[in-house]
C-alpha cells in the first residue's frame, strides 16, 4: 500500500485519496455507449451485487452525482402516493435526508435520538406502532458528523416483522462494514463511489431489492431521479438513459478491481480498523479525547473533542494542517466543539501517525498547550455545527 506525498493526502470521510492506477484511468476518453464503459458498467454491477451478498434478488443501479443525489432518488422511487416515510436522524446526515422530504413533498415524520449513542429497536417500534401511515424506514448506517454506527441489523428485522420497506444510506460504509441484503434484511441500500470504494466522487447506486423496485414505476416525480426507469434502461442496453460521466465511471470500475484485489469488504475494514486504532491511540497519547466510546464508533472517521485552550482556534487549526499538505476537511458535524479525521481512502498508519503527529505541532505552534477537552455534557441534537467551507487565505479572491 503506497502512501503519499505532503501535498495530496485527504483525511476526509469522502472524497478520499486515489491510487495511481484509477486516477490514469481517468486520462482516457470514451464514448457514451463505447464498448468499454458498457463492459466497465456491466462489471460494476456485478460486483456490487456480490458485495451485497443480493445475488437472484437485488440490482446495482448508477446514478451520476452524490450519494445525496441517489438518497433523493431512492425516496422519490420507492415512497409511493400515499406512503409515508420514517426518517431517522442523529446527525447532519440524518438530518440532509428530512430536508430531501421536505423539499420534495415527501410524507414523513422524524425520529430524533441522541448524536452519541446509537437509537434503541424499541423507540423505533413505538414510532411505528403510533404512526400506522407509515410505510417506509430510512435511516444513515454511519452518521459521519458523530462517528457513530447506528444499528441497521435491529432495525432491518423490525421492519420485516413489521412489514416496512426499509432504505439505508450506507454511502459512508459500503465497501468496507459488511452489508448482508439477507442478513440485515434492507430492501434499498444506497453508495457512493467516493468513500470506501475509493473511487472517484460523481457517481452513485442503489442496491435494490428486485421485488421491491419492481412495483416502483410510475413514483418519481423526476424524469433523471427515477430509479426504477433508470434501472429498466440499464438491463436493456447496458447503459444509462442520458450521458454518463464516463472518466468516472472507468475509474470506479477499476476502483472496483483493487477492491476485490485487495481482498474485498473484509481486507478493507480491517485496513481502515487498524488506520482508526493507530490515530486515536496516538492521539489520546497526547491527551485528546474522542467523542464516543470504541464500542459504537465506526472506523470510518474519528471524531475529537476540540482542545480547552483560549488559543486553540478552528480556523487556523485547519488551514495550518492545509498548508502541511493535511487535508482534514472543515465540514458540518452534529456536536459542537469537535473536529474529525478520517480514515479511509488509500491510507495507512504512517499516515495516520503523521496526521496525529501533525496536529499535535501545529496546535503546539499556535500556541495550544492543553490538548484535553472540558468534560461537558454533549450538545443537544438540534445543535448542528455548520459546515465551515474554509478556504486558504490565498484563494478568498477566487
């Protein structure tokens, strides 16, 4: 595994950075409809089926843009006229999908629980059992603003008991956390190529339940969001109803190679759960302290609590690791006075004994003395810390 030069290293939760052999692929042009991007799109479907354990019951269906934009398309695809979604949300993530309802018209209601620790199979009973409306699930597997993993596999078997079509946003997980569509009983899991796929940002899927989507036509109210039209043009010709973003889609196929070169989901996790040990046992070393507990954080993102010093300050915190070629991304979080660093990507722990060694000199160059955190009580939900989209000082005029 390579690591990398000062100047490209990403610490972000998505995008993360590339290998050399995906970035070339994205040198080569194709045609809309080529022969390769059909064999490259072909293969993708595949594999994503195989790492959903979905074989003979659910489909991959691409979708150019974010893993938000195939969340929207997922809730206008599957919530049919007269459905009603239950959106969970402990987080900003959780939270982007209740502004997709509402943004779309879409029936719903929110279940909020507490951003550090993960909700209970019994509160979601007791929202389905006072609500008989509803008729969909969705929730975030990795809500990446707090690092916490919520429990899909207790809410997946609840809605099979209970009957309800139950959708995941597993955009920060797939590729790594294992994602049993029969195990964890999930009828659409959306994905992004961006995150443990180490693929390029720009197109996303949906795994998709066969029976489930197949009852879908006719529920978009979008002609480019529509799922199951999408998915009906792809298994007949072998590529997408309008132009695809093929450097893209090239580059996640061969992203998709390494994957499975790798040793797939597995060899991934366990890559990204000794990343996560290395940083966070560094860091503590130095006295930080993280915000959950090991036991319900994912090893996806670490999240910390900011140091109590007058002299810490975010925004010269992170536009100094910037300038040391340390990336650690300045986006929303669902506590304040945090700050993450991810994981994931093509990264290993060198790289995150630099990260942490770096964050420790550029703090002790700003003059922070004391790396430890006030042992406050943690904010409440609706205290959502903004996403701070700093930019370098020498780039404002841009």
């Amino acid at each position: 595994m390579q690591t990398h030069p000062p100047s490209s290293l990403l610490l972000t939760p998505g995008p993360v950075s590339l290998p050399m052999s995906t970035k070339r692929t994205m040198l080569e042009d194709h045609a809309f409809g080529g022969r390769s991007i059909v064999k490259d799109i072909a293969f993708a479907r595949r594999y994503l089926v195989h790492l959903a354990n979905a074989a003979n019951l659910g489909t991959a269906i691409p979708l150019p843009g974010s893993g938000t934009y195939a969340n929207e398309a997922a809730i206008q695809t599957f919530v049919p006229e007269g459905g009603k979604l239950l959106v969970h949300s402990n987080g900003v993530y959780g939270d982007t999908l209740v502004s997709i309802c509402r943004a779309t018209g879409t029936p719903h209601s929110v279940l909020r629980t507490s951003p550090v620790s993960p909700p209970s199979a019994e509160q979601f009973r007791q929202a389905l059992c006072s609500d008989p409306g509803i008729t969909h699930v969705m929730m975030v597997h990795c809500e990446t603003s707090s690092g916490l993993l919520n429990p899909i596999d207790q809410v997946g078997r609840l809605c099979r008991e209970l009957h309800k079509v139950f959708i995941v946003d597993a955009v920060a997980t797939f590729g790594a956390l294992p994602l049993d569509m029969r195990r964890l009983a999930y009828d659409v899991l959306v994905l992004s190529s961006n995150k443990c796929l180490e693929g390029p940002p720009g197109l996303a899927w949906v795994v998709a339940n066969r029976g489930v989507l197949g009852a879908c036509k006719g529920n978009a109210r979008s002609l480019c969001l529509d799922l199951w039209d999408q998915n009906q043009h792809v298994a007949r010709t072998s590529c997408f109803r309008f132009t695809p973003p093929t450097h893209t889609v090239s580059a996640v196929a061969q992203a998709l190679r390494a994957h499975d070169g790798e040793g797939g989901s597995a060899a991934r996790l366990e890559r990204y759960r000794r990343n996560w040990r290395c940083l966070v046992e560094r860091m503590r070393s130095f006295g930080f302290r993280t915000l959950l507990p090991d036991t319900i954080a994912a090893p996806i993102a670490a999240v910390f609590r900011e140091p109590d010093d007058p002299a810490y300050d975010f925004d010269a915190f992170y536009l100094a690791m910037l300038e040391r070629g340390l990336d650690i991304y300045p986006g929303p979080l669902a506590v304040q006075r945090t700050f993450r660093i991810g994981c994931i990507g093509t990264v290993t722990e060198h790289d995150m004994r630099r990260a942490a060694d770096a964050v420790r000199e550029t703090l002790t160059a700003l003059g922070v003395r004391a790396f430890g955190a006030a042992r406050a009580r943690p904010a409440p939900v609706a205290s959502i810390v903004p996403n701070r989209c700093l930019v370098p000082s020498h780039d404002r005029a841009l």
